[in-house]
C-alpha cells in the first residue's frame, strides 16, 4: 500500500512520535513510517488511501493526539487553524442561561459550529443544546480515538446536511485489546483552573475472537477561578467610548478606545440617574451616601477616570468555570459469520459547569423608583430631594448585596446504537454493507441563582414605615396585606446582611430551563465496484437516512413571563424529520501512464427531503489527478447545505442583555433583545470550491506539503439583523420598517425585537498550507541520534464578505475581536525530537495583527462623517500574537508494565491577550477571543500513562 505519510502530509501534530511505548519498543522515525503506512483514511464513503479523496482531508493520528498532555481532544482541535472560531470550552460565557454554555465545539472555517458536522465513526449523535445540532466533542471516549479525520470542505452530498463548512469525524480503535490508563493534572500560573482528568479503557475477545468488548470510563474536574483571578489585563477598563464632542463635520472620530472607562448609570450600591440637583448622588458601605466623581471626559453614559473602578464588574466574572465531567462508553461486536457483523454501542455523560458573572443589575432607566418617603432614603438625600422639591429619584445598580449570579448547567446525554454490517457476492462482486439505528438524547438543565423577579424586586424596593406598626414594610402591604413582599435596601452596600426574606421574595426560587432534546436515525449504505473501465473498477455507494429529531423545553414561570432581570428562558417544543438518499461514485479514468499515473473522478449526488422545508438536492464533482507519483493535484466542486434547527424553527422568543448606542441619544443605554424563530425558513445553500496540490518529492524523503485554495459562497444564511443595526437602520431613515421593532422605556431603549429569517449572506476564501518533514537526526550532525519532524500547518484568510441583505457587504478577514472574524493567518509549527527513551516538542502558534471591527474607520482627526455601516473610531488595532508550548514525555518500565510520564507548559512566556475595547463593562471581549489569543496564561499540565 502507498505510504498514507507519502500522500497526506496533514497528519496534524508530530507524526515522528512513537505511540505508548517502553525504552526498547520507540520507534524511530523510519520505522514509525511504516507504522504511519497503516492509516486508511475515509474522507468519503468509498474508502481511498491517504489523500487520494478529491476533497482536502486533514488527519490528527495517535502518536499526535498521545503527544499531546490536553485534558481533552478540544483544546488540540481547537488549535488548529481551519478551526480559527474555536475556544476553550471552560471559558467562561456571559451569555445567561445558555444550554451550550461550557461546551466543546468545533467550528471550521469561522462559518460557526452549526455548519460543521460531527460524526462518530460515520454516525451522527444527538446535539447537545437546544438547536439540536451543536455536539459536545468532550462526550466521546477521548482514550478510544484513534484518529480525528477533517474533511475541510462541502461535503453535505457525501455525509449530509450541516456539512457546510466541513465534517469533523472521531474514529475509535474498534479492535483494542489490553488496558490502559491515564492520569493527568494542571493548572495555570495563577495559580487557578487547576483541574484532574482520570481515563482507563479496556478491550478484549471473547468466542473464540469472533466478538469484542471495548469498556471506557473517565472523569474530569476543573475547580475553575476565583474571579478573573487577578490578570492585570481585564483590570484596565478598556471600553470602546462614545466621543461626546463629536459632530458629523468637526473630523473627530465619533468613537474612542479608552483604558478606565466607567459607566455614570450604576455603581455597587446605587447611583442617582435622575436629570437634576441629585444625579452622580451614589450610596457606598453601609448606605452612606457620596458624590460619585466623574473623570476627565464623560458623555452621557460614561466616564474616563474618576470614581470609574467602582462601576467595573469584569473583575468578578469567573475566568475559567467550574466543570464536572463524567463519561462512560460500552461497544460490543460480534461475528456471526465470516459475512455478518452485529453490533451495539452506547455513550452515556454527565456534565456540569457553574459560572459566576455580575450581580443581577438595574442600570440607568430601569433601575427601582426611590420616592421621598422610602424607608431606607438617608435624611441627607430626603432633605435634599425637598429642597429641590422632587417627589422621587430614580438609581442605577449593580445590586451588590444580592450577591452574583450563578449559571449553572448540568447536561446529561446519551447516544444508542445498534446495527450489523458486513459483506456479499453477486455477479461475481463483492459488495460491503451497513445498516444502523440510533436513539439519542440530551438534556441540558439550567439553573440559574439570583436572578430575580422585576415585578417583585420594585415593590420590594419601594418601602416605607408602617404608620400604624412603625416597622418597613412594601408599600403595597399597606392596601394589600395579603400580598407575601418582603421590603429590599438598594441603597448601599452591606445593608442587607440579613435580610434573606427579601432576597427569597425577590428571587422566587431562580429561574430554571429542562431541556430535553432527541434524534431518532435509521441508515443503511452499501459499496461496491460492480463493474471496470480499462482504467480500473468503478466504485459505488449507495446510502440512505431517516432521522427525527425533537425538542421540548420547559423554563419556570417568571421566565415565561418575561419578567426576570436575566436569563427569561422562554418554552420551546418542536419536532422535525428528514429523509435522505445518496449515490457516490468513484471511476478511474486514467492509470499508469507515462504522463498521468492516475487520474480519478468522484462524483457524488444526494436527495434530501425535509419535513418543514421542503426538497433539496446536494451535489459533489471532484477529481485527483497525478502526472507523476511525486506529484498530486485534486479539484472539488459542490453545493452544500445547512437545514433550520430546532431552535431557528420553533423558538418562541429568546431574552438577552447587552449595551447598545442609540444615535437618537448619543447614548449607551443597556437593552434586552427577544428573537424569535420562524417555521417558514428555508434550507441554506453554499457553493464551495477547493482545487489544491499534494507535493511529495522523491529526492527529499520524508518531506511532504499540500497547498489547498477553497471558497464557500453562502446563500439564504439563517440570522438574524443584529441588534444595534436595527436601531442604526432606523436612525439612518433608509430602513423605517425597523423602528417599530425598537422599544424605549422613559425615552431609553429598553427593547429590540428580531427574528430568524433567510438573510444571511457570506462569501469566505482562503489557502491553506502544510508541511512535514521528517529524517533522521544524523543527517544535521553525524554525531546526534534519535528522528526528528518538523510540521507546519497555516490557514491563511483571502476574504469573508458577509451581508445581512440589507447593508452594503462587509470583508471581516482580519476581524481578531473573536466574533466575525477570521484573522488573516493562524499557523501552528512543531518541532519535535525523539531520542528513546525521551520526546522533546516545541509549538509555536501565531496569529495575524487585525482590528477590533472591519466596518470602523480608524482616524484622530480630520475623519469622515459617521455611519451606520461605518462608525469612525480612534483605535482600530489588535495586536498580532505569538505563543510556544512545550511537550515533553519520557518511556519507562514500572514492573512489567511500559510506562509513559508526560509534561506540558502552553504559553510558557504567559504572554498576555489584548483587553479588547467593548461598549460594556460587565462583559469582557476578550474572552469571545479565546479562539485567538490565550486568556488563562501559562497551563502547565502533568500526567501519567500506562497500557498493557
């Protein structure tokens, strides 16, 4: 068989490296060629060697994936660079009451994790959120891998839908026999996020080797952070600051990134945001009242300097969350025959992850009413609403003394499958067969701790003295004595240590989500060559689907009603089906000829029909073409798909927070917006493009590189219009069909209303390119022993155009804020050196300079006129990065048994990621760029590893 190392040179990591070996079993480099020469890789469902397949396949082996002392299979994913949306799963996310939040996603090409497809050795699994289609990678058998495949291209006619951006497979090592085990532990150089990971797997026969068992089992724990765990990064206030001098003629940027910006509409205790005598009033310890001091420049929202630490609230946010995790995994096999195979497989984890973020908070215009005659109003401040005869104020706060909010997610899943494949003859052929079913479910619970009610929280902040009992009470239990209030103090800080009634009548038991989410698939496939052309035999594959997938979620009462301050999880019940048939086909065109040793063509067709949105054809054309075995050139074409998930059909509306500029105003009020689905929509449609070459030159054993160039048009892209484009369509007058969607609360935007509709568009392109090379040490100095590997892997970013369908389209390559982006280039080298019994690697990971935002223009004078499309910005700079890692392992024998002892440092210079300039204060972007930048700083990671 051809090498697979000779054809495909993107086997990610360091491929020199011996897999769990004791000090007389290393190989060395030539002979873990041979080793490597094993590998079949199944980038279609017609199996072809290496990267034979017409579509760019990247593969992460076992010597990588065991190289590498990650916790997970996620974190080395993430670090490849077609991955450049991928961050840590233990990052933690501001986004409340999400069911994904702390899941390990993987998402190709930054078109998002929706449009990647996740297969487990060929077979889909259940999602594991709402939308039915994000999977958590960290619920696989990580032991059992044997090797990840990357087909980083449209595959959705081979694999089907959701295969927009490519397909993610996890190939398990379905015949291992032994035990092994793995015990590992970290944590970063604050000293927090320090975390254990336990894993053994066992396999054995049975009947006389016609069946086999494969046993996993593995738990991990990360003990998370205390806060942002003093980085000096997140303590500097970096904000992006509305320029209150600026004019639409004066040439001054009509926004700036400013360090130590605060917010003038809240502090821990209380502000007073009422126009008058009393505004910058606040209530610190005790309640003690003070004049909040504004800094050097303000606008109507903030301020640069001054009292401006006492409204920052990143600070508290946990930097790494805390997660329990815990996977058991059980596959049975046995031969009936020399032709029939039947098997059973199940994966079962449970998973819970806990974040702390901000205090439930009442900023500027939704903060509580405080009138003159409140029970808690200090004389001073009474005195001087009478003087200046103001019946009421209102106050902006952090609510401090409730304490902070708690997300906390527990996601239990289970994934069945049951099936038989095997083989038979007919017109003297021999065709191999699969039939399966699956049934999988999820169900992520969110709770999620003081969050409270809004119409419990005013009456409970509007109290007054009981004239007939002198005691506080709400006002309402003097005309309704029956109603259960329980009076609140929201100003001040430590004034109420022990008012629990309060904070239990506000709070009503926390709001809460039960998820249930389940997909029912039945699939069969058969292979064949059923005839030949003079060039070779024809292969065929014919496979077909049927799969139901539903979700029911059931949120608490408060939420329902809208009426929590956060995390408003809203009912959503829906179900939908799709049947699918497809037909692939491989036909050699040209073999063994002096100009062309072979030329194949692949072709692949699929039917798709969906319950809800209709009939959909999907199509591939590809062909390899090589004139000389050193040389390889492949071309792909298709169209792709992405049906709407049950979140986009079915949602009735969903709640989040988050700060806006109103143009109106020139203000930065914070708003909440409520999306809801659509069951009109339809299917997006991609067209995607790779033609690349496979370069492995004879006189240069051991060297291999490709260099693929890939587009992906996206059409009739499922979004929705963003929230602050709503209000600038407005604004501007060209969109007025959007203002009724804007609510405002005493003149303030409290509110804006979306749905999910077939809008989207984006065009995005790239090379990519990867290299290895691999000899013996000898050949740079006679005197030096032991293999060597050098690998580079790099994605560079030509566009990515996106377009809502209503503002002119925007190119976001170079985006590094870790939203839109991609960056112009990421790239990953490792050197690697083995001198049994020791490994020695070195990574380096980099990443492009970029901006904050592609649609600002950066000027600090003479700047153009503000718009919608292109606000005008002081600082548009992100700073490129790069960061080395370590990996080290050393082979020992412990007794009888080969012994592995394994240590890593990442960022070993902990260098620090930009504080990346946002509108808010309450939620740090930078952690939105964990995909880039590393936000933990240093991770130190030691482990043992044993297998027999």
């Amino acid at each position: 068989m051809t090498s697979a190392f000779a054809l495909a040179p993107a086997i990610y990591g360091n491929v020199s490296l011996a897999a769990e070996a004791g000090p007389s079993q290393a190989a060395t480099a030539a002979q873990l060629a041979e080793t490597v020469d094993e590998i079949v890789v199944t980038g279609t469902r017609i199996i072809r060697e290496g990267y034979a397949a017409p579509t760019p396949l990247s593969v992460i082996d076992k010597a990588a994936l065991e190289n590498r002392a990650d916790p997970n299979l996620a974190v080395l994913i993430a670090e490849m660079p077609a991955f450049s949306g991928n961050g840590p799963g233990s990052t933690n996310s501001t986004s409340l009451g999400q069911s994904g939040n702390g899941q390990s996603n993987v998402n190709l090409r930054n078109l998002g994790a929706l449009r990647t497809l996740v297969l487990l050795d060929g077979y889909r699994t259940v999602g594991s959120s709402a939308s039915g289609q994000n999977v958590d990678i960290s619920s696989y058998p990580q032991q059992l891998v044997s090797r990840v495949e990357v087909v980083t291209g449209g595959a959705s006619a081979v694999y089907g839908s959701d295969a927009v951006a490519g397909v993610v497979n996890f190939i398990l090592d379905k015949k291992f026999n032994g035990v092994k085990a793995d015990i590992s532990t970290g944590v970063t150089s604050y000293g927090d996020g320090a975390n254990y990971s336990v894993k053994m797997s066992g396999g054995f026969g049975f009947a006389g080797g016609r069946g086999h068992v494969l046993l996993s089992g593995e738990t991990e724990r990360n003990f998370g952070s205390d806060g942002d765990g003093g980085r000096a990064w997140n303590r500097e206030g970096v904000q992006v600051f509305t320029n209150p001098t600026y004019t639409a003629t004066n040439g001054e940027p009509n926004l700036l990134l400013m360090s130590h910006v605060g917010i003038t509409g809240g502090t821990n205790g209380g502000i007073v945001v009422t126009a008058g005598a009393l505004k910058g009033v606040a209530f610190g310890q005790g309640g003690l009242p003070y004049q909040f001091q504004l800094g050097t420049l303000t606008n109507a929202s903030q301020t640069v300097g001054g009292d401006w630490e006492t409204t920052d609230r990143r600070m508290y946010f946990q930097m790494i969350q805390n997660e329990n995790r815990q996977n058991l995994f059980g596959r049975v096999d046995y031969d009936l025959n020399d032709n029939v195979q039947v098997f059973a497989q199940s994966f079962w984890t449970s998973s819970s992850e806990g974040g702390v973020v901000s205090p439930g908070y009442r900023l500027n215009a939704t903060g509580p009413i405080i009138k003159i005659d409140n029970a808690y109003l200090p004389a001073s401040v009474k005195a001087a609403m009478t003087t200046a005869k103001l019946t009421q104020i209102q106050i902006g706060t952090w609510n401090a003394d409730m304490g902070p909010q708690i997300a906390d997610n527990l996601r239990v899943t289970n994934q069945n499958i049951v099936g038989a494949k095997g083989r038979f003859d007919s017109f003297g052929k021999t065709w191999n067969w699969d039939v399966h079913g699956s049934y999988g479910v999820s169900k992520p619970t969110i709770r999620f701790y003081n969050s409270f009610g809004i119409t419990n929280y005013n009456k409970a902040t509007d109290a007054v003295v009981n004239p007939l009992t002198g005691a506080i009470v709400c006002r309402v239990k003097l005309t309704n004595a029956a109603d259960p209030c329980s009076p609140w103090n929201p100003l001040g800080v430590g004034v109420n240590a022990s008012n629990s009634a309060g904070l239990a009548y506000m709070q009503q038991g926390g709001s809460y989500s039960k998820n249930e989410i389940t997909q029912k698939v039945y699939a069969a496939s058969i292979t064949g060559e059923p005839f030949s052309v003079p060039a070779g035999p024809v292969s065929v594959a014919l496979s077909g689907e049927h799969r139901t997938e539903s979700v029911l979620n059931q949120p608490d009462a408060l939420s329902v009603l809208v009426d929590r301050n956060a995390a408003n999880i809203s009912v959503l019940e829906g179900q939908q089906s799709v049947s699918e048939a497809a037909l692939e086909t491989v036909v050699p065109i040209l073999r063994g000829l002096a100009f062309a040793q072979n030329l194949d063509i692949n072709a692949a067709a699929r039917y798709t029909n969906y319950e809800l949105a209709g009939q959909v054809t999907t199509w591939k054309v590809g062909a390899t073409f090589s004139p000389i075995d050193d040389l390889r050139f492949r071309v792909t074409r298709s169209r792709d798909i992405r049906a709407p998930n049950l979140q986009e059909l079915f949602q009735p509306s969903a709640f989040s927070v988050g700060t806006v500029k109103d143009p109106f105003t020139n203000t930065q009020p914070t708003s909440r917006t409520i999306t809801s689905g659509n069951e009109q929509l339809l299917p997006e449609k991609a067209d995607t493009l790779g033609v690349g070459v496979v370069v492995s030159p004879r006189f240069l054993d051991g060297f291999t590189a490709s260099v693929d160039y890939w587009k992906v048009k996206l059409q009739g892209g499922i979004g929705t219009v963003a929230t602050q484009k709503i209000i600038d369509y407005c604004f501007n007058g060209v969109h007025p069909e959007f203002c009724p969607s804007i609510i405002r609360t005493n003149g303030a935007i409290s509110q804006v209303n979306g749905q999910y509709i077939n809008i989207a568009g984006q065009e995005i392109s790239g090379v990519d390119v990867e290299a290895t090379y691999k000899f013996q040490a000898e050949k740079l100095f006679s005197s030096w022993q032991g293999g060597l590997s050098l690998h580079t892997n790099a994605s560079f970013y030509l566009h990515n155009y996106q377009e809502d369908g209503i503002a002119p389209q925007t190119d976001h390559v170079g985006e590094n804020n870790g939203s839109s982006g991609p960056p112009k280039m990421r790239l990953t080298a490792t050197a690697t050196y083995q001198l049994d019994p020791i490994s020695l690697s070195l990574t380096a990971r980099a990443v492009t300079p970029g901006t904050l935002n592609s649609e600002y223009i950066e000027c600090t004078t003479g700047c153009p006129t503000s718009t919608a499309e292109h606000y005008t910005i002081s600082d548009n700079h992100l700073p490129g990065m790069v960061y080395l890692d370590v990996n080290a392992r050393y082979n020992f024998q412990m007794g009888s048994k080969n012994v592995t002892a394994y240590f890593s440092a990442k960022n070993i210079f902990n260098r620090d990621p930009p504080a990346i300039g946002t509108a808010s204060n309450y939620a740090n972007l930078s952690l939105g760029a964990s995909a880039l930048y590393d936000v933990l700083g240093s991770v130190y990671r030691l482990g043992l590893r044993t297998q027999f």
